[in-house]
C-alpha cells in the first residue's frame, strides 16, 4: 500500500495532465523528475511582462518554471515551490525568479490548482495582488499608479467535473 505523499504525488500528476489537456496551448509539462514525479518544467503560454520600456511594459507570451514538491508535502503549511526560468517581472516574483506564493498554504491546494494561482500570477490577476508582501516593490508601485491594465490574458479552464452520482433527465411528454 502507498504511503500518503506517493498517493497525493500520483493524484497531482493525474490532475495536472487533466489541466494541461483542458487547456492546449497554454500549459505543456516540458520535463518531469520522480516516480511520481515530486519536480515538473511547466511552460506557461500567456501574456506576462518580462520587461519595462520607456513606453510600458514589454510583454511575453511563454515562460518557463521549474516546479518542486518539497519531502515534507502534504503536510499542513507546506505546499509546492516555483521558480521561473525564463523573465517575468510581477510584484510577488524576486528577482532570482521564485515566487512568493503567500502564507496561506493548505493541504486541499492540489498541484493543478497551485500551477492554475501561478498562471494567474504571470498574467497580473488582480485578486492575487498582496500590497502588504511584494517581492518586487517596483512592480507593486507601477501596478498601484495604474501603469499595468490588468488581467493581463484569460483565465485557465479548468477540466470538467464529471457527476458523482447519476443524472436524471426530464422530459415533457
């Protein structure tokens, strides 16, 4: 019998592939490390700023991160990690390209809902911005003066449900 991270890594990678599937064209996993896998290279297609002109912000449209689920996870608190390895310029992204994910870390946050915030990140959701935490205070400062309209793209979709229990279909006779 499978101990609990190896259930819950075996369950992220099933989800995951599920988004990626419900979504071609905006996510690839690029490269994976683990039986099952515990490190993902994810390339995310949507528009993000990767610099700054005299005249704004310079979009991207691809950018690379390395996704890593620390040994401690599931557990309570901890939750995965991600670092880009590509530009992106965002107010919760250091500049060495690891993004603070908040505090709020729960053991529910499955892998393809965690890679779904990380995407919202890139694209500048506003309901993901946190004045009170900025990584790049920079990038705060411009999105406060409003120099970035923001979403920046669309929203993921996220992979249909299928029904835990039968359908009944009425029909007027």
């Amino acid at each position: 019998m499978a101990d609990v991270r190896t259930t819950r890594l075996r369950n992220d990678e099933q989800r995951l592939r599920q988004l990626v599937a419900a979504n071609p064209g905006r996510l690839a996993i690029l490269s994976t490390q683990g039986n099952p896998p515990h490190t993902y290279e994810i390339l995310f297609r949507v528009r993000g700023i990767v610099g700054w002109n005299l005249g704004g912000p310079r979009f991207g449209n691809e950018h690379r991160a390395i996704i890593r689920i620390p040994p401690t996870y599931p557990s309570a608190g901890v939750s995965a990690e991600v670092r880009f390895q590509t530009p992106l310029l965002h107010p919760h992204v250091f500049s060495s390209g690891a993004v603070c994910t908040g505090y709020s870390r729960s053991v529910s946050e499955f892998l393809d809902l965690f890679v779904v915030r990380v995407y919202n990140v890139i694209r500048w959701d506003p309901a993901l911005m946190n004045p009170a935490s900025p990584a790049d205070l920079s990038c705060l400062r411009r999105f406060q003066r409003g120099e970035v309209r923001t979403p920046l793209d669309e929203p993921l979709l996220l992979p249909s449900a299928t029904p835990s229990k039968p359908s009944i279909l009425w029909m007027d006779q």
